[in-house]
C-alpha cells in the first residue's frame, strides 16, 4: 500500500522553501553563457543560501583541464562577473563542490564521466540527487546532447529528478524548433523540460502579472473598448560586438521578437489563469498566440519593417555601419530593426493593434511595454495654450528604470483652464530600495525547484515561430538591399509606415 | 551623491516638516531624474552618546533600509528640540537612471519628549508608508508612546539578559503590532536548513522521532535558543514543558504525542558573533543530525543507526549584524506567521 508523505510543517513560513539536493550538470561549462551569467548566478545563491542544501556542479566542455584548472576558471569567471563581491569561505566551498569533465558532446565516455561522477556524488550523500542538466551550448548541439544522454539512461531516474534546460534559440523558424521538440521529446518528457527566456525572470515582467490580475483598477480598462493600442519596445544602444557569426544568420527577428517581445505579449495579453501553477498560466498564454493572425506573404510589406543601421555616432564616438562589421557577410540582409504590426483576434483584443520594434544601435537602451488607452471622446478644456492633450498611457519599464509610469493629463497652475500630460510613477528602486536579483538567480533555481511557470513550453515555442514563419518566408522572397538608419538614432523613417490612424511611435 | 541639509535649534515638528517639503521641492526643481524613496519610515530612538553607533549601524545595512529616518537622540536634562534634515541621493550621474533620495531628520530630545513623541514624529513621517520604532537602547516609554502610529517595533530580544522578560514584553507588543525580533532573524538560516534536512521523503519522518535537541549558543544569545525551542514545539505540534535554568544552561522536556523530546541549551563561550553555535537533532532510532557554524556556512554531519556518518557543508555567507539590522527592515514589510506561536511557545517555556 503506498504511504501518503505528510507535508513538512517546519517550510510554513520560510521565504526559502527547501530544494532537493541538485547536481547541476552544465555542458558548454567553459562558454560565455557560463561565465557571464551561470557561474555567477550559481554563486549568488550559494551566498544567500539559497541553492540546496547540497548541491554540486559538473562542468563538461570540450577543453581538455583537470577539475582544479575548472575551479580556478570559475573562481575567475565568479570573482569578474558577480554582482557582488564574493564572500572567500563561501567560493571556496562552492568550488570544492565543482567537478569537470572534458570531452566533446558527441562523445560516449563524456557520458560515462559524468555518470560516474554524479553516481558517485550520490553514493558518497547516501541519497539520490536531482539532476539538472543544462545545455548552455551552441543550439546545433541540442538534440546530440538530449540523445546522448538518454542512450546513456541518464534521462530519468528512480526517486529524483531530472531536468533538462535549453538556452535560446529554440530552432531557427517553426520546422526547426518542431524538430527540436522531437527531438527532446523523444527522450525527455515535456515537464522535464525547461526552455529558458531570461526576459521571464525579470522582476517587471513577472510584476506585469501581479499588476494586471493584483489590482482591479487596471481589468475593467484592459480591452479594446478603452485600449487604442499597444507598443512593446526592446531598442539597444549597442551594436552587435562580437556576435557577428550569430547574429548575421538571426538578426532582430529571431534574436528579440519571436521569444522575448512575444513572450511580453503573451502576459499582456493574456487571460487571468485559474492559478499561478506553470500550466495554468502557460496555457493561458499559448491561447494569445494562437489567437494572433499572423501576416500574410502579401500583408508583410504592410505590417513589417525591417532595416539596418548604418554608420553614426554612439555615445559620443564614430560607429561603423551594420555591413562594416567584422564579421557580417557583404551584402547581409540580416535586418538589426524589425518593427511590426500584428492583432490579437478575441473578444477581449479584435481590432486592437498590437506594435513592436526592436534594434540594435538606437539613440537608447530601453525595453517597454506601453499601452495607450482611448482618448476621451470629449475635451471641454481650452486647447489653446495647452501642451498637447494625449491620451493617458500605462508604461511598464522593463529597463533600464524598473518600473510603472501612468501618464494623466493635469492643470497647469494658474487662473485658465490649460492642461498638460504628467506622471505618475512606481520605481522599483524608490519603492523596494533593493537590488533585482539577476534573471538567471531566479530561473536557476527555479529548474532545481522545479517550478516551469517562467519557462516556454513546447505548444508556446512553435506557436511564436507560427507567428514569425510568414515574415521570414516573405523577406527570403526578397532579398533586396535593407532600409538603413543612422546609428544612435531612433530607427528607420520607413517603421512609421505600419501605424494605424495616426498613431506614433514612443520615444525612445 | 547629492545631500542637501538643513539646521535649526529650539526648533518645532512643524519647522522641520515645513524645511523637508522645502528641501524636497528644491531637490526636485533641479532634476527630474531625482525621486525620494517611498519604502517605510524608521523612528529610531537612542541615547545622545550612541547617536553616532546608531548611524554607522544603518549606513551598514546594505541593500534594506529606510526611506525616511527620524533619529530621536535622547539627551539627559535637555527641554528643547534641535534637528536637522538631509536628503541625499544615490545618483551614479547617469542622467538616464533615476536617482533615488533618502530622507533623515535628525532631532535631539529630551526624556521628557518621549511621552509625547508621536506628537512629534506625526509630521514628520510619510503617510501611507509602514512606520517602524525602533529603541535600541531601552526607552520602552518612547515605544509605548508611539503604539498609535507604529505599525512595526523592530527589537532584539537579545537585549535583554532576562529571557523571560524578553519575551513578556515582545507578547505584550504583539497586541497592538507587529513585531520584528533581531534574534529570531539570527536563527532564520538554522530554521531553513532544519526544514531542508528533514524535507526529503526518506527523513521527513523521522521529523515523528526526534526526541532530543540540543542547541548551543553564544552565552548572551540564550533567547536564540529558545526561539528556536519555540519554533520546533508549535510547528511540530509538542506540548511544552518547563525550561530550567541551571548555571546558565537551560533544559527541560516537551511531548510529542506519547513521546518525550529532551532539549537542552549550552552556552559556548567562544562564538564570536550573537545567536546560534550550532543544533543537534537526536532521533529515537538513534540517528542523529548536527548543524554548526563554519567556514562558508554550516557544517552539517549526519550519523545513522548503523554508525554510517556523512558530513557536508551548506552554503551560505554570514550576514553579519549589519546585515541581520538590514534584513529586519526589510521584514518590516512583510509577515511571519510563525514567529507569534513560536515565542507564545517560548513563553509557556519558561513560565
């Protein structure tokens, strides 16, 4: 007869509920993802306690190195990275807790390494740990890696866990990412896997949800009887560095719109879930996707710009243009500017229209949702003499200001009845006054929680590229040379053409 | 970092108030960029002699603090009000991020002030925003005082060497407010890691068998310990017995159903820093689990029935004092919901 475990009455209360004891196996281990983010997240939450109670980390990568060379790459990588200094003692256990195994990800006596080790790490704990394998690889190696390791039996196992992470890009358009779920699939099962977005664990974006479905001010608004239109905005100052060979085969597009934008989109969007359990809410969110009409081949010249920034002038110095990079191909049509109109057929959205843009090399770095409400259908104030009347706009600042801003219009002091647009603003940083722990803190110990609710799911990721399918399909139609914008300026003239009756964009 | 500040003596709340809208106003016309914190307000009230302490304490809390600080100095013999108010801003000089503004007053006092001392803090505090109290160095009446416009007392029961009249006085706060306990912060990464320990299926039930605890602490932190006595007793459902105290260490008996759980506190002189020195968690199969301070967290050593032992490390940087201050602001803002049955437990303890 099975025994029902009693739940343990010593979590009530905890802001950190226990994690079962993880090894987390990290494959790419000596790659930038690794180093910039992943070491120095796992560090972050061993210093605040929050990793489990035992914890240990596999490295695997092709660099031949013994475990002492990976620990002082990592010890490096943390102490560079770290959002905090880090505290000695707690490093140096961390790095005790580390093993490497070098070999390339094709290789069966990597396999074998690793499962040794883990067993290994189990047998010396007496218990059986989750494991929680991340691939934080080039995407090419994906399906060799979730093979390889269920060939190896390593895909499952009897009283723990295992999980499987999967860094973006989740394929290049819908029959790349359906053959990647295949894939995986075919040896995990979905609720094994955990496709990561880091948009997902930003604070703001997650406050998005408490904000809609927090508050009953905002509900009675969010639909197209008051809602004019909504733009989501990822503008980057920077250029593309030194992401050239990856960037040049993705562009704007792939790289921003059809995961992080979409994602955005989808928890706008969406209708409050039953619960806040990962499958409520995500299928709340793939009903917005499916709800979205994508653009015909004929309608993309209609509702999607797409261009290139030229040279220009950032933060204060002479930049080359997008085809004078190192790296890009001559002659690229790899658009670093998409902006696009697209609508959400519902009840609650029809006829609503839905802008996004992103870019590399605008005149700011900024990342926003703004929804514009109806104006009111009657002004009895004198217009002469007021500063431009504008309908009232909810921001929420994804970043680099963390936060909500409504815009109200407001008297201006004074004997006449003129009137001008003010805000109201919440700033995390006024009312918090402490530092957002970094997205991958938060996922990374979301996938040991095993907790999916911030994670895309397989129906979600081909959905999104059902979306963005038609419009790659049209531009590999036309290869012609890209609209160019001048870099550190706003974007291409040409975005402005996909508005609907008199709209505008933001500025940035 | 900008600071604007303003003086007066012989002053009254009304002045103050009227020069912090001013400094703000001021503030503001200069830079859009510059938003005063809205967080909460923290009433500190101090001996004159430890002002300086006190300031070097909150400068140190890191990440948590304050919005708006209303430092009571408390001077023997004075009958006048001396303040003065700054507010400074945490700009980078980025002009594309905002500046975020702190906001303190301070205000030299007299015993006498303390009476009334919600008269005189009333301007001065932000509405809407949660007000906490904080007397470090006694001054129950300064805290008596304000019960109509705290909604928080932040305290350390540590403070006090009678444990007993610790905990009376914290149960007699809890009628009006919440309170927010130092000690009990201490013991936080002792109770998430008892909790991860016993979280596994495999040792969840052993959680039914504990019948012994012992707990050792630093000699001035004898209330940690029973804290965390009081923690385990309400949330595992024992009936608490008597604790005793015998040269300076504490020990007594609670039932878990039809068994008896052994607990005792043993002071260790060596610790260095207030709180917990470490936690053994005795099973009736004879199992045992020891939890205790070490170098980047605490030295966890597991024995089984059979002899087999296991020792690892749980991770974890020490906050420090500072950041335990730090952390109690920030539980300001939020509620737990074990600390009541916890310290009613204690009480029952050493009644």
């Amino acid at each position: 007869m099975a025994t029902v475990q009693q739940e343990n009455p010593l979590t009530e209360g905890l802001e950190r509920t226990p994690v079962h004891p993880t090894t987390l196996i990290i494959f790419g281990a000596t790659g930038d993802l690794a180093q910039r983010k992943l070491l120095p997240a796992v560090y972050n939450l061993a210093h605040e306690g929050a990793l489990p109670e035992r914890f240990n980390l596999i490295g695997i990568a092709r660099t031949d190195q013994e475990h002492d060379e990976y620990r002082s790459f990592a010890q490096e990588a943390i102490q560079k990275y770290s959002r905090r200094t880090p505290d000695e003692a707690v490093l140096s256990s961390l790095l005790d807790r580390m093993r490497y195994v070098p070999g390339s990800f094709d290789d069966p006596a990597a396999y074998e390494s690793i499962e040794s080790i883990a067993k290994e790490l189990d047998d010396e704990a007496g218990m059986a740990f989750n494991r929680v394998f991340y691939l934080a690889t080039a995407p090419s190696f994906f399906e060799t890696i979730a093979e390889a390791l269920g060939q190896r039996g390593l895909d499952r196992r009897e009283n723990a866990e295992v999980r499987l992470v999967v860094e973006k890009p989740f394929g290049h358009d819908l029959e790349s990412a359906r053959q990647l779920n295949r894939a995986l699939l075919s040896v995990f099962e979905e609720r094994q896997i955990y496709r990561i977005d880091h948009y997902l664990g930003k604070e703001t974006v997650q406050n998005a949800l408490v904000l809609r479905f927090g508050n009953g001010i905002f509900e009675p608004l969010w639909n197209r009887s008051y809602i004019d239109n909504v733009q989501i905005t990822a503008a980057e100052d920077i250029g593309i560095g030194t992401r050239a060979e990856y960037y040049d085969r993705s562009g704007a597009l792939r790289d921003i719109v059809q995961n992080h934008l979409l994602q955005l989109l989808t928890i706008l969007a969406m209708e409050p879930p039953v619960s806040f359990s990962a499958d409520e809410v995500r299928n709340e969110k793939v009903k917005v996707l499916h709800a979205i009409n994508p653009p015909t081949l004929e309608e993309v010249t209609q509702r999607v710009v797409r261009a290139q920034y030229a040279s220009g002038v950032a933060e204060g110095k002479d930049v080359p243009g997008y085809l004078e990079e190192q790296g890009v191909a001559s002659g690229s049509t790899t658009e670093t500017y998409v902006a696009l109109r697209l609508g959400i057929d519902n009840w609650r959205w029809a006829g609503v229209p839905i802008y996004m843009r992103a870019g590399k090399r605008l005149s700011r770095r900024v990342t926003e949702i703004a929804v514009t409400l109806k104006p009111v259908p009657h002004l009895a104030f004198q217009e002469s003499g007021s500063l431009g009347v504008r309908p009232n706009q909810l921001i929420l600042n994804v970043q680099p200001n963390e936060g909500v801003s409504l815009s109200l219009v407001a008297k201006i002091p004074g004997a006449r009845m003129r009137v001008r647009p003010v805000n109201m603003e919440f700033a995390y940083g006024t009312s918090f006054m402490s530092q957002s722990p970094e997205a991958y803190e938060r996922l990374i110990l979301d996938t040991m929680r095993g907790d999916a609710t911030l994670f895309a799911r397989d129906d979600e990721v081909e959905a999104a590229w059902g979306i963005v399918d038609p419009i790659l399909e049209a531009w590999s139609q036309d290869g012609g040379p890209l609209p160019q914008y001048a870099a550190g300026s706003p974007g291409p003239a040409e975005a402005d053409e996909i508005l609907l009756d008199g709209a505008e964009w933001r500025a940035l | 970092m900008t600071v604007e500040v303003w003086a007066a003596e012989n002053t009254t709340p009304a002045d103050i108030d009227s020069a912090l809208r001013h400094l703000l106003e001021e503030q503001h016309g200069r830079g859009e960029g510059l938003a005063p914190a809205r967080v909460l307000n923290m009433v500190a009230v101090v001996d004159a002699s430890w002002r300086g302490e006190v300031l070097n304490r909150l400068e140190r809390v890191g990440r948590y603090h304050p919005s708006r600080t209303v430092l009571c100095a408390v001077e023997d013999g004075r009958t006048t009000l001396d303040a003065s108010a700054r507010l400074s801003g945490d700009g980078t000089g980025d002009p594309s991020l905002i500046s975020v503004v702190e906001e303190r007053v301070d205000i030299r006092m007299g015993p006498s002030h303390l009476k009334r001392l919600d008269a005189i803090v009333d301007p001065l505090i932000v509405s809407d925003l949660i007000t906490v109290v904080w007397a470090p160095h006694g001054h129950h009446d300064a805290i008596e005082a304000m019960r109509g416009l705290a909604d928080v007392v932040l305290l350390d029961s540590a403070d006090d060497p009678n444990p007993s009249r610790a905990i009376s006085w914290v149960c007699r706060l809890q009628e009006h407010c919440y309170v927010v306990d130092l000690a009990w912060l201490r013991g936080t990464p002792w109770r998430e890691r008892i909790a991860a320990t016993f979280d596994p299926d495999q040792w969840r039930l052993a959680l039914r068998q504990i019948s012994k605890i012992v707990i050792r602490h630093r000699p001035d932190s004898a209330i940690s310990g029973i804290l965390m006595l009081g923690w385990l007793t309400s949330r595992l459902g024992w009936t608490p017995g008597s604790l005793v105290e015998e040269g300076g260490r504490h020990h007594g008996r609670a039932r878990a159903g039809k068994v008896e759980v052994g607990l005792r506190l043993e002071p260790v002189p060596d610790l260095s820093a207030p709180g917990l020195g470490g936690i053994t968690v005795e099973t009736s199969d004879g199992s045992t689990l020891s939890l205790d301070r070490s170098q980047g967290g605490l030295a966890a050593k597991r024995t089984t029935r059979d002899g087999r032992e296991s020792s690892w490390v749980v991770l974890g940087a020490s906050r420090g004092e500072a950041g335990i201050l730090g952390e109690g602001i920030r539980q300001a803002l939020l509620r737990d919901p074990t600390y009541g049955p916890a310290i009613r437990c204690a009480g029952k303890m050493l009644s």
